[in-house]
C-alpha cells in the first residue's frame, strides 16, 4: 500500500459504476490518483460488493484519504486502525519508531540488550497511537502510555493500544499523564505538529481539507507545541530518559536549540530517503532501567 496516498487533480465529475479492478484503475487515474493501481487493488479487496467499492472510489475521488475509507494505514509493517477525522500516520515517521526502537534496546548509549522490558515509554500527540503501537510490537515488555487532546484519536488510539496493554489519556500533553510517571518516562516520543500555520494552506488537500487542524498546526513557526514537549520533559524523564521529536530539516536546529535550553543534551537523526529528521535530548544521569 502507497502510505501516503495522493490525488493531484481536482474532483471530477461523477464517472461510472466500476464493477473490476481494472474499471476501478481507470476511474482514480482519471481523477489523478498517483497510486491508481494499488489503491484499486486495495479498495477492489475491501469492498463486500461491487456498490460499496463504488461508493467507496467515489469518497475517493472526491479527496478523502485511502486510509480513512479502508480503515487503517500500513505503518512499520502493522495495520494500524484510523477513522475519519484522526491524522494518518506518515511513512517518514516510522524513522521515528526505529530511533525509540534504538535507544530502548540500548544501542546508542551502550546499556544492555534487555528489549526495554519495564521502560516506561510515553508517546504524546499520539493521534491513531501508530507510534506506540508499533513500539509495543518491536520491544516487548514496555509499559506504554499515549495522550492526545481530540476525543476522536483518542478513541482510535485506545483501539489500537488497549489490545498491546497500552493506556490512552485524553487530555493537553503531560496533563492527563499519571503523576507516578514524573521522572519514571524512558522514552518520550512526540510526532507534534510542527506544521507552520501560514504553510498549512500548500499541504495536499488530503491533510488540510480531511485532517484536524490541531494535529498540522504548529503555529507561526512550527514550534509552538515542540517548545511545550521539550519545556515539560525534565520533570517527566527519568535520569538517562530520552525524548524524540520529529521535526523538519529547516527546523531542526531550532527544536536541537530547544533542548539545549532546556538541560537536555541533543543530537539529530535523519533519513534522507524518508526525508525523516528526528531531534533527540537526553536528561543527565544514569538510567534506572
């Protein structure tokens, strides 16, 4: 599956009925869908009948995103549940899971190989909980707690965390977090919006149109919600603790800038093929694992 879906075009008029696959290609490349043959193939196995898989190209067409009308979005090999409305987890943000991934199995710091059993690993802005669940796939054992402010990615995320053993909190970053957390998190994750506001209007209708707004809008710079994480993250790490934030290379430097500000230490990470960059800061001291 494309994971990140697109239509280039505008919307056209209404096409006919397709009743195969191939009848389905033709209708979403005429209506500039860049992955026509995988989606058909996807939407093609979705469909109980050939009226709901036209119904369902025609939401298509009209620019809702492939993975709201399927159900779930592909993401670090899992299916991740979505639903109308909630952010669709990125491709690039699997770089993300796989830095976590790292520092939880201690790769980076030279800690021992332990899987992070026990760690507590928080991902904040949690959205469908994509980013937690696929580090509760990868490291087994993590105690795993989510937040987010829109009741919808709440319930979406509690679908998707619940069955790993993972809590979902609804509520404005760390508030809604259990207070035993402070000073207990070993991994903090955020996939914040870092969107600037006045940028949000270039974004492929897909996102700014079928998207919240809160989960792109980043503020006048991009950083309004990152500066929030990174200013709360000392309280809530434990000594050793790691925060990760994906940003953008333009802003990278200023959310690295951030944490120093903070008593962090930091660094980047990036992948240039996923055009991936993550900002990660480390609270001093030794990790009571």
């Amino acid at each position: 599956m494309p994971p990140e879906s697109s239509l280039r075009t505008g919307q056209p008029g209404r096409t006919e009925s397709a009743d195969s696959p191939d009848d389905a290609v033709r209708r979403l490349r005429a209506a500039g869908c860049v992955f026509a043959e995988d989606e058909a193939r996807l939407l093609t196995g979705a469909a109980a009948s050939a009226a709901e898989l036209d119904a369902m190209i025609e939401r298509r067409i009209a620019g809702l995103p492939l993975e709201h009308i399927l159900g779930w979005a592909e993401f670090c090999g899992l299916r991740v549940g979505v639903a109308t409305g909630v952010f669709v987890p990125r491709r690039r943000t699997e770089f993300l899971v796989r830095q976590a991934e790292l520092l939880l199995r201690g790769s980076h710091d030279g800690g021992s190989h332990d899987g992070g059993r026990g760690a507590a690993v928080v991902d904040l802005c949690c959205g469908s909980g994509a980013v937690g669940a696929a580090l509760a796939a990868r490291v087994a054992g993590i105690e795993l707690h989510a937040s987010d402010l829109d009741p919808n990615a709440v319930l979406c995320a509690r679908r998707n965390l619940e069955p790993a053993g993972g809590r979902v909190h609804e509520g404005d970053l760390f508030e809604p977090l259990p207070d035993r957390l402070r000073g207990r998190i070993g991994i903090l994750v955020a996939n914040a919006p870092y969107v600037p506001t006045a940028a949000i209007g270039t974004m492929p209708p897909e996102a700014r149109t079928h998207e919240p707004r809160m989960s792109l809008d980043g503020g006048p710079d991009g950083l309004d919600i990152q500066r929030r994480v990174v200013a709360g993250a000392p309280d809530w790490l434990a000594p050793g603790g790691h925060v990760l934030i994906e940003t953008s290379r333009r802003q990278a430097g200023r959310t690295i800038g951030l944490m120093r500000q903070a008593g962090l230490a930091a660094r980047l990470a990036g992948d240039p093929e996923l055009d991936a960059t993550v900002a990660i800061g480390t609270l001093a001291g030794s990790s009571t694992g």
